[in-house]
C-alpha cells in the first residue's frame, strides 16, 4: 500500500494572532500529530503568517496550488477550511483546483474527507459559513465605526493638521498653520498646481514628509474635517469598487474636535471648487502613447503629455512631452523639459520597426540580456547555496537539543532556551531561502531567446498603424520598460538616449525584463 504524502497548510492572519489565539506552531502540531497517528507522510509545510483569508493572493498558497499540479503529494490538509479562504467563491475555485489534480483536502477540526460527495458537500456548507463569518465581522465592525462617526467621533487615520491623542483630533500647531495657508491662497484665487508649487518652493511638506501635489492640494480643500465636520462612509466596499462605489449614506456632522478653518472659509472654497469644475471641457484630443515611458533626465520621473498652442490665435495645438514631477509638484521639485511629441515618438516606433527586421542587431540584444542575466543570477545562487549550508547545519543542531530533552528528565532552560533561539533562526532562514528563490524565479534574470524576440516585435510593427490610440499606447507599455533621454537646453537639443525592452515571451505571462538597451546609434 502506497504512502499518503500530505502537504501541511496553515495561515493566521494579524488579527487572529491578537485576539483569536491562533498559532501557526499550533496548527503545524496538531496537524503533524493527526499524520503521525495515521501514518502518512507530511512533505512540506505551506505557511502564511500575518495574512488575511480574503483573498488567495497569498505567497505560500499560490505555491501550493502551484505545485499541486505536479503529483508532489495527494492530500491537502488544513486544521480548518477558514484557512484556506474566508470568501466561499475562492475557497470553491481551490477545491476545484484540487479536484482537477487528483488531490483530496482534509481539514482537522471540520474532521471532513473531501474525497467523498458527501465530504465535499460539507466542506462546501462550511465555506458558505467561513465567509458568512467574514461579512458579520466586517458589518459589525463597520457599524460600529458609523455610530462612532454620528456621534462626531474620529475613526483614525492620519491627517495634515491634526494629531491624534488617546482616539480624538487634536489641532497641530505645527501644522494647522500651513492647513490655513493652503485655504487662504485658494480662496484669493490660486489654483492646486500653483499652491504645490509654491509650498514646495517654500520648503513645506505633508505629513509624510514628502513635497505637495495637486492631488494632495485637492484632497485638503475638499476634506470637510479642517471645518469641523466628520465625513464617513463616502465609499463602499473601498477595497474592491476604489473611488467607483460612491456611497448614498454618507456620514457628515459636527465632530467633537476644533476646526482648523472658519465656516466662513470653508464653504468659499467648496463654491469656487464647484465654479472651477464646471468649466467647459478641454477640445484638444492629442494622444500620447508615450506618457510615463520617457523619463526626465533631471528626475527621472515619468513624462507626461503636455500641449501648447501655435500662436495667440491659433486654434492648433504643438504636443510635448514634459516632466511629470513639474506638472504635479511644480519648478520647486523639477524643470518641464519639454520634449517634441512628433519628433520622438517618430523616432521610437522608427527604431521598433529597424530592429525587427536587422537580426544582427537583435542578436547583439540578446547575447548582451543574457550575459547580463548571467552575471545577476551568479551571487544570488551563492546565496542560496550559503543558505541551504546554515539550515542543514541549524536542523541539524535542532535534532541533537531534541535528542538531549527526549533522554532527559528535567532538561535545563539554558537547553530549551537554546532549542527556541535555534527554531526561530531556522525560520529567518527558510524565508530568506524563500525570497532568494522568489528572485531566482523572477521574469528579469530569466535568459531570453532570438526566436521569442523576433516573434514579439514582428507582430508588434504589423499592428501598431492598425490600432486605436488606446490600444497603441497599451502595446507600447507592454513591450517598452522606459525610455530614457538625453539633457539639453530646449527641446529641439533633447533626444533619446536608450529604449529598454522587455517582452511578454513566455507561457504564464511573466514580463521578461531584457535589460538590454536599443541605442540611437
């Protein structure tokens, strides 16, 4: 009779370890004890620490799933099926998963056998529970975060202005003044862009201690707390809908803290903000398929589109591209340095399309990625070769502790606590023996070949004239790590320094980094 190899998987998030008592050792026990009374054999072990069931973008379980497809072991078992996912639709797609590999899941406290239908209507029932669970969790806590928020009760976050002490706002002297400053020049008649301009040109920064932004500008002018108000609730399901859900129960009152801004203050800038809202719709409907590609030669930052017209009068419009930091942050942070739209983009489709049909050229590429990859791939696996050596020797050192306790009696503290400082150090290193191989396994130091090349750019210039302007620009950022550019003193003196590629050339759709470069020359 065949031995039963068991993968192990267990999870706790960082909540259940505050409160719930879970253990990741715990779970790893019982389960080992139930496999030792039944004589099979656990192959590995698969853990996530410190994550949450709602979703199954988890390291350990999708290198489960992973290698559950190559008849590694022919049982799951988890100590529970909340584990596995909180949220019935995921927990479903990986008993399906398991299904289709000929693995059977078994979870210990459920004392459920999925090999059987009526073990898997169970599990099933089980994970409509698991994620009922969930959402009773989630609602209770969002209720009592609502009732916090009518009573004019802060629900924690940090805010320019503001520091929180003991649950409650209180006014930041060192920062309220700044709050009012940004009040006070939109009210006079500034704009977002021009206040961050001219905060950054004056040394102030956020709460994060990084220069403003428009987008910070618009935040604080729009944040009804400055007046006094506590706003809640303005989004639902933040975590999946982002800024689409809109909610129709917002909460807005007066909260117990002090404002930063007068009344009076306030509703001038939500009329102006209303006022510069409704302004016509901008008519200029140029593309730019490059935006973020090109990078400032100053800064670095992504360059994005930027239009200016011909003459006073002219209805025409010159594209260019210029310095993304420039355009959100202003010349405290960085120059505009404008690039020609036309001319550079001409200039990177012109090279696409040369180094398709010059193989000499993109077996230059090639033979330079590879040695580069070579070169980056030699001092990770010294690495990881170091590593294997340290956890052979620590379980090794753990296998003598344990003899030295089993023969004794009473062993001493100074052997237990040995034992312990010995696990902990053999955890460290299975994950940094689990990130050296995340590197390994990394698209960028995977070698790449002519064919795979040739066969990305060939259909790239077949399709590109072909395409929307959406789609061109989607192409481009698939194939097209960045472009960097030379410095010059205007735009006609600004060029393209060097293109690095990268290519979608493989089965699973990891981005192979060439880290080659197409030079101008």
């Amino acid at each position: 009779m065949n031995e039963t190899k068991v993968a192990l998987y267990v999870r706790v998030s960082t909540e259940e370890q505050a409160t719930e008592g879970y253990s990741i050792a715990g779970q790893i026990q019982i389960l080992r004890d139930y496999c030792n009374k039944n004589d099979f054999k656990v192959v590995k072990i698969y853990k996530d620490e410190g994550i949450s069931g709602k979703s199954t973008e988890r390291p350990s379980l999708q290198e489960l799933l992973e290698d559950s497809k190559h008849n590694n072991f022919d049982m799951v078992m988890v100590w529970k099926v909340s584990r596995l996912s909180r949220k019935q639709v995921d927990f479903l797609n990986i008993l399906d998963h398991f299904q289709k590999n000929n693995i059977k899941l078994y979870s210990y406290s459920d004392n459920i056998d999925a090999s059987t239908p009526m073990g898997i209507a169970m599990l099933q029932m089980l994970g409509t529970f698991s994620e009922l669970e969930r959402n009773m969790i989630v609602e209770n806590v969002k209720m009592g975060m609502t009732q916090r928020a009518k009573e004019g009760k802060w629900n924690g976050g940090s805010v320019l202005g503001y520091s929180s002490k003991e649950k409650k706002l209180v006014i930041n002297e060192n920062e309220a003044y700044i709050i009012r400053y940004i009040f006070d020049l939109y009210v006079s008649g500034k704009g977002f862009k021009s206040i961050a301009n001219q905060l950054n040109h004056e040394g102030y920064m956020t709460k994060r201690k990084a220069n403003f932004s428009t987008n910070s500008i618009r935040q604080i002018i729009m944040n009804p707390i400055y007046s006094g108000l506590i706003r809640f609730n303005q989004y639902e399901d933040w975590n999946v809908k982002k800024r689409e859900g809109k909610s129709e129960n917002i909460v807005l009152v007066k909260g117990e803290h002090q404002p930063i801004i007068s009344n009076e203050v306030w509703e001038k800038s939500q009329v102006l903000f209303i006022q510069r809202s409704s302004k016509p719709a901008k008519t200029f409907t140029g593309n730019f398929p490059l935006t973020t590609l090109l990078r400032c030669p100053k800064c670095g930052q992504g360059m994005i589109g930027h239009k200016s017209k011909k003459g006073k009068n002219s209805n025409e419009y010159l594209r260019y591209y210029q310095c993304g930091n420039f355009h959100y942050k202003g010349s405290a942070v960085c120059k505009s340095n404008l690039l020609n739209a036309d001319l550079v983009e001409e200039f990177v489709f012109k090279r696409l399309e040369e180094i398709t049909s010059q193989p000499t050229v993109l077996e230059s590429i090639v033979e330079k990625v590879n040695d580069r990859i070579s070169k980056l791939k030699n001092p990770i696996k010294a690495k990881q070769t170091n590593i294997e050596e340290r956890i052979f020797n620590t379980e090794k050192n753990i296998k003598k502790f344990l003899s030295i306790i089993e023969n004794s009696d009473n062993p001493p503290d100074s052997i237990l606590e040995k034992l312990n400082e010995l696990d902990n150090e053999k955890k460290i290193l299975l994950e940094q023996m689990k990130e050296i191989e995340y590197e390994l396994g990394r698209p960028i130091i995977k070698e790449v070949s002519l064919e795979q090349i040739q066969q990305v750019l060939s259909m790239f210039s077949k399709i590109l004239p072909n395409i929307s302007h959406e789609k061109q620009k989607n192409l481009l950022h698939s194939i097209i790590n960045k472009i960097t550019v030379n410095e010059g003193n205007s735009p006609q003196k600004r060029s393209v320094k060097d293109i690095e590629l990268y290519f979608d050339a493989s089965p699973n759709n990891n981005y192979v980094f060439t880290y080659g470069t197409v030079h101008p020359s």
